[in-house]
C-alpha cells in the first residue's frame, strides 16, 4: 500500500493540530508538529537570552543554531510524539504565551527555516506522515498529494487558544491571546522568507462553523480518496 504525504497549513489556532493528529492515528501515519520546532529554537533562544523584549540578537542565534538539536518522541500515553529540546522534554514550555509572542519573529529568519525545513524534509522522505505548519504545501512538500488549508476567524481563533492556556493554568486574558493571534497572522503572512499562503492545489477548509466530527468525516474522505488513487 502506497503512503503519501499530508500537508496541513493556515494561520495560528486554526486547528491544524487536532485534525493532524486525528488523521495520522486513523492511518497509522506520523503526525509532525513543525510550529513545535520552531518555538523549541525559539525557547532556546529566550533561555540564551538572544531574544527579549525590543531586542533581538540575531547574528548571535545563527551563530549557534548547531546547538540546537530537536527530536521528536512518542509518548504512548497521550499518542503522539512530544518535543525535546537538546534532551529534554519542552512540550508544555513551548506552548507558553511567552513563547508564542517571540516564536513568529524567530520563524522569519531565513537560517533557522533552512535547517527546519531540511530535517523536516529527511521526517517526510518515506511519506505516511501528517505535517502541519506555514510552508508545508508551498515550499517544505510541494508534491505532497494532499494540501489543506485551514481557515477561521482570529475570535474564533483566540477562543480556542484562551481555552487551552486556561486549562494549562496559564493566567492570560482574551484581550492578550487576541492580541498575539494577531499579530502572529500579520508577522507570519507577510515575512520574506515563506510566508504563509494558501498554495493553488491545496483545499480550504473553513471550521469556523464545523463541529470537529464534522471536521473529520470531511477531511478523512479526502485522505482516503487521495490514498486510493495512488494505489490504483
Ligand atoms: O503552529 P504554531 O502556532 O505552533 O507555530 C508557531 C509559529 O511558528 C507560528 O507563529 C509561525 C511559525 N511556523 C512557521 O513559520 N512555519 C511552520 N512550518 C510552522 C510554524
């Protein structure tokens, strides 16, 4: 049975993860997290202190991005794979709001996507993997044989992400987690280096008003479809 690829792209929020992990357990595919290694890169440099507020010591993190190693391992109890950075565990540090109001400018420099996007070139070379991010359709797989793009409101979206760092505990507001939606959206749709766009083969997906059932009977017909025109 042939494999293929699945690129999931949009905007921050849009949940991509969820529909990613939903469809690489139903195939028995690898789901690939590439917005979790580029906020690992981006933990490792606010502990490096190469990134703060009004500052950003960008020559310096290029200079030591071979520090940085960044591993995927499966934890059978939750069902995915989380994030270590150089050895250790940063799946819940990454999902801060700290991390995520420096990770865009970090995702902009040219240096760190290039070693990003390499290794997730080398994750997909066997295909059966599921990848989410900015650039999955339009530059890191562009034949990957199936492309979403998902889409819904930034409330919609700073909703969902207020929910989710409420549950973690995190102490934010609505107003805040809107306000790096936002930003994020703007950083990462018009940066140089590839940016966010939906690319022409790929299909929009709009959950604003999809339950996540829904969601998933949608977009499983359209992974199985793909898949079966590829063995046939
Ligand atoms: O998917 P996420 O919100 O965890 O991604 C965090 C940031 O990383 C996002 O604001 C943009 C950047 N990113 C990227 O530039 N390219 C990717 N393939 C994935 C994420």
């Amino acid at each position: 049975m042939k494999k293929i690829i699945i690129a999931i792209d949009g905007f921050s929020s849009t949940g991509k993860s969820t529909v990613a992990k939903q469809l690489a357990k139903a195939l028995h595919y690898v789901y690939i997290d590439t917005g979790a290694m580029y906020r690992a890169v981006t933990l490792f440099a606010l502990r490096e202190n190469l990134i703060g507020e009004n500052f950003l010591h960008q020559e310096k993190l290029e200079q030591r991005l071979h520090e940085i190693e960044i591993r995927f391992k499966r934890n059978p109890e939750k069902g995915f794979a989380e994030v270590y950075l150089n050895g250790e565990n940063v799946e819940d540090e990454i999902r801060t709001l700290e991390v995520s109001n420096y990770v865009s400018p970090i995702a902009a420099i040219s240096a760190v996507r290039k070693i990003l996007v390499d290794q997730q070139r080398q994750m997909g070379k066997e295909k059966g993997v599921v990848m989410d991010g900015r650039d999955i359709g339009t530059v890191v797989f562009p034949e990957a044989e199936l492309k979403l793009y998902m889409t819904a409101s930034a409330e919609k979206r700073a909703h969902r992400r207020y929910e989710e760092l409420l549950e973690r505990g995190e102490e934010v507001s609505y107003d805040e987690v809107l306000d790096n939606v936002v930003m994020r959206d703007q950083i990462d749709s018009s940066r140089k280096d590839s940016p966010l766009r939906k690319a022409d083969d790929a299909i929009e997906i709009d959950n604003s008003s999809l339950t996540l059932d829904e969601q998933f009977e949608k977009i499983i017909a359209l992974a199985e479809e793909k898949i079966k025109e590829e063995n046939e």
